[in-house]
C-alpha cells in the first residue's frame, strides 16, 4: 500500500469506500453468497469511480453506493436461478437502499457485526480470522493484507479461497452468536481485533514504525461491537478503551524523520487528549459488572501512562501491581517482558535485569528483537556497557522495521563512543 | 471568455485497472479527479461535465433518402470517448494551463485529453 496520505474531499469521508465496501458485502451476502457479494460490490464502487468525476459526487454517496451495488445485485440475481428464494429472505435487499443512507446504521451495523462473527468463527484458523475480516468487514484488498500482515500476496489469496470454501461446506451462520455462545466467540474476535491494532502500533517490518490507518480500523471495528447493545460487553469496552488510549500516543511515537521515540522521552503535548478522554470515559463503561478481561489491566495500565502528568511522576508501583494482575490472568512471555521493564522503573535497572533473566530462555521469545533490546536498555541504564552493547547487537540481528533498527544502531554507537572515550589510551 | 470541451479519450485501460483496485486505492483515484475538478469549479471555470455510457452509440447516416441507424462506432474503435468538461478560459494558453496536472493524463498513460473551443462568431 503507498504511503500517499488519503486525499481529503469535500463530500467524501476517509476511507469511506473502505469502509461501504464492508458493509455492503456483509449485507449482501445473505443473498448472493459471498463471491458475487464482493463482485456486486466492486461493481458499485468501480461505477462511483467513473462517473463521480464526472457529475460530481452525489449529496449521499453512500446511498449512492448501496443503490448501484443493490441494483447490480439484482441484475445478479435475475440472472441465476435463486431468484425467489432471494427476494423472499426476510428484511430483504429491497431495504438495502433505504438502510444504505445511514438513517438506520444500527441495521447496516448488523450486518458487519454478523460478517466478523463468522469470519472468526472457531472452525477457521487464526490466520484466516484475520485474511477474511480485512477483506469482508474492512475491504482491504489481498495486496494490503498481504501488506498488513507481512505476508506474500498469494499466500493471503489462496488462504482466502480456502477460508471462503470452508465457509461454504460448513455453512457457517451469517449472524450475531445467541447470548449463551456470545462470550466464547467475543473472544475470537476480540483478538482479531488487537492484533490488528498491534500490528498498526508497532509495524513489525518495512520502513513505516506505525501505521495509524490500522489502528484506526482496529478501534473502528471495536465500536461497531459497543455500539450494538447484544455485543456491548465489558470485554469490548476494555479493549476498546485499551485502544484509544494507546492511540493517543501514536503521533508522539516517531519523531519527524520517522525514528521512534520511547515513551519516556515523549513530548506530551502531542498526545491527543480526544483519544485520551475517549478511552478514559470507555474504560468507565468497561468496569460495569463484574467481569475482568486482560483488556481491563492492560487498558488500566495505559491509562497511568495517559493520566501522569510527566514521565518521572508515573506511577510505577501501581503499573506494577496491575502487572502482577495480567501475569495472574494471562501469563504471556510478552506479559511478563512487559512486566519487567515495570519492575525496572519501580525497583531499579538491576532487579528489572533480574525478571527479565528468568524469562529469557522461553522459547517463544528466542526470535523476538524487544527481549534484547530492553535487555540492552536496562543494562545501559545500569552501567553495564559491555552487556548493554551485546544485548543491543543480539537484537539488531533479529527481524525489526527500518525505525527500530535506526533506534538500535543509535543506542550502539553512543556506548561504543562513550566506551572509546573512557577507555586508556 | 471563449468556451472549451474538453473530451477525455482512452483504449480501455482505466475500466480494466480500476477493476482491480482495492477500494482504497479507488478513493485515492477519485480523489486526484475531484481535487483538479473542485479547483476549477471553485476559480469559475467549471460550466459543465458528464460521463458518456461506455460501450454504446448510434450512428445515423442519410444515404438515398433513407435514414440508416448503426451500433457504434465504438465497438472497433481503440479509443473510446468517456466523458467531457465543459469549461471557460480567456484563450487556448489559458486552457491548456488548467489541463497541465489533469489526471486523467496523469494516471493513464495511453489516455488523452482533447481540447477544443466552441465557436462563437458573435464574440470577435
């Protein structure tokens, strides 16, 4: 995908086609299946491409879009054989115009709701939860995800062509789980849902270090779930809170030349307090009842960062508690490296060296660059350059984005100079 | 002021590449041609445009006194006439600036654009 910010227009929200695109084919099909959906869908938006620079761009584009595309739709199904049965499917597609101006979006909402279910439907793999949700519910093409999720394009189409086949042969459900099913399969999606946020926060290779459109589309989908009564649960309120406070930092994160700027270091003038209120006032949603999610502690946690005036008044020893609760809840390597850097700020570098030694053999870490790298950091902070300078080199030979391997030969070269510095003549 | 028309011609490649685009990359097109058309239409120039059907027309002859009516002549042709602008600008210069960064041309490298003035013999 380029990296040419979307061109503003009057009349024309960002990402606007993007975003139709998904809840056209959730809402289409029910009826057509999910293959002349999308064909049906590419139709109306190539028709808006022709002829909107034309005539101008309608008062309603998006019910300019939901007409053509039910128009196309009906053309589709005059022509194959289903035709009654698909005009009898109750709230049928004559509806879809009237519901595409945006004056019944709980409906259209239904529909993208029902679509992230089943692309996340247990029977599938990880993988094709997220290939199939970034396709169906946020229209991005087999080249973006590929894209999104660091992989190769024909990798993404042919996991795509199987995912949709399975769809088929297990005839998985185009709808919102019943209550008692609800929780289960919140959890799935739910965790779509931040791994696209992840991967947007902390792009994990390539030369952009974030990429706020992901992120964006992550929160997106999250206030699609809190904006339906039937999946607006404490879960998704957390998480949702979780995501609009990391989101706060984003512009903050990478200083103009693109480099990364850890948060200590941040200038919080540039936080965007939008986001920062957002979350808080979520966060508040998310502790009515008494269930506790992950996204709870991590969302509580963000929030200390959010709420401390500066970085020298955060309050670590809170931060730290919280993060004994995470590792209770859900013992991760990433939970528990995160844990230490708290342990560090709380305690001194040298015990936060000391957590970190007895996570540092878990295998699911062996390939992960932060390990060594806050490794290194902490080790600086102590005085241990020699340590510091192995750890950061560990860590540049492991897989990170342009940004972080800058950061890492920055760190490098300013021990190596006070090393020479120090060191007899 | 003169008068222009302005006819976008192509051999069918922006039908087939936006056909492939994802829709992102179809509002980032469709923003490059709504930003060049709201500037002029913002600066006055704009009087009118319109997307002609694709892959349509009628030919009428006379021949012997008799009207003949064919499909066409677009199904042969290897450049076929999508739309046009209608603008006004003080003279052929100034028309050919507000045409510099069109994208149509921009975006499409075997697509043209044709410029032409409408005759007026009352203006001298």
């Amino acid at each position: 995908m380029s990296a040419e910010p979307p061109v503003p227009l009057a009349g024309l929200v960002d990402h606007l086609f993007r975003h139709a695109a998904g809840e056209m084919v959730a809402a289409l099909a029910r009826l057509l299946g999910l293959d002349l959906a999308e064909e049906a869908v590419q139709d109306a938006l190539l028709r808006a491409l022709q002829t909107w620079p034309f005539a101008g761009i309608p008062d309603n584009p998006r019910g300019w879009l939901f007409q053509v595309a039910r128009n196309r739709a009906l053309d589709r199904v005059r022509h194959e054989t289903m035709s009654r049965d698909a005009l009898q499917w109750p709230g049928g597609i004559v509806d879809l115009a009237q519901r595409g101006d945006g004056s019944d979006g709980g409906r259209i909402g239904d529909e993208a709701l029902a679509m992230m279910f089943m692309c996340c439907d247990p029977a599938l793999g990880r993988a094709a939860h997220i290939a199939l949700t970034l396709k169906l519910v946020s229209g991005f093409s087999v080249e973006e995800i590929a894209d999104a999720s660091l992989e190769r394009a024909p990798t993404v189409a042919q996991r795509l062509v199987r995912a949709k086949r399975e769809i088929r042969e297990r005839h998985l459900a185009l709808e919102i789980p019943l209550p008692r099913e609800l929780a289960a399969r919140l959890d799935s999606v739910l965790e779509v849902i931040y791994l696209l946020f992840n991967e947007g926060y902390a792009a994990h290779g390539g030369e952009n270090l974030v990429r706020a459109d992901l992120c964006d589309e992550a929160i997106r989908l999250a206030q699609l779930l809190a904006g339906n009564p039937q999946t607006d649960r404490p879960a998704v309120e957390a998480l949702l809170a979780l995501m609009l406070l990391q989101r706060s930092r984003l512009p903050a994160r990478v200083d103009a030349l693109g480099d990364l700027t850890l948060l200590a270091d941040q200038d919080r003038s540039r936080w965007d307090r939008g986001f920062v209120e957002a979350g808080l006032r979520h966060l508040e949603r998310a502790a009515a009842g008494t269930e506790i999610s992950p996204y709870h502690i991590e969302a509580a946690i963000a929030a200390c960062h959010a709420t401390a005036r500066d970085a020298a008044s955060t309050d670590w020893r809170a931060i730290l508690r919280f993060y004994d609760d995470l590792v209770a809840l859900k013992a991760s390597p990433v939970v528990a490296l995160n844990r230490a850097v708290a342990v560090a700020m709380a305690e001194g570098p040298e015990a936060g060296i000391r957590a970190l030694e007895r996570i540092g053999d878990d295998p699911a870490l062996a390939q992960y660059h932060l390990l060594p790298a806050v490794r290194g950091g902490l080790e600086r902070r102590a005085g241990w350059k020699a340590e510091a300078l192995r750890h950061y080199r560990a860590a540049l030979a492991l897989r990170c984005s342009a940004p972080e391997r800058r950061f890492l030969e920055r760190q490098i070269a300013e021990i190596e100079s006070e090393l020479s510095a120090t060191a007899p003549q | 002021m003169a008068q222009f028309l302005v006819l976008a011609r192509d051999n069918g490649d922006p039908r087939r590449e936006m056909g492939r685009m994802s829709p992102e990359e179809m509002q980032r097109i469709m923003g490059k041609y709504m930003t060049w058309s709201t500037r002029i239409r913002d600066a006055g120039h704009l009087l009118n445009s319109n997307k002609l059907r694709d892959g349509e027309g009628r030919v009428l002859r006379r021949a012997g006194g008799k009207v003949t009516v064919t499909d066409g002549p677009f199904v042969e042709s290897k450049e076929v006439l999508g739309g046009y602008w209608l603008i006004e600008a003080a003279d052929y210069a100034a028309a050919l600036a507000l045409l510099q960064d069109h994208p149509h041309i921009e975006l499409w490298p075997n697509a043209s654009l044709e410029l032409r003035q409408v005759h007026d013999f009352t203006q001298r």
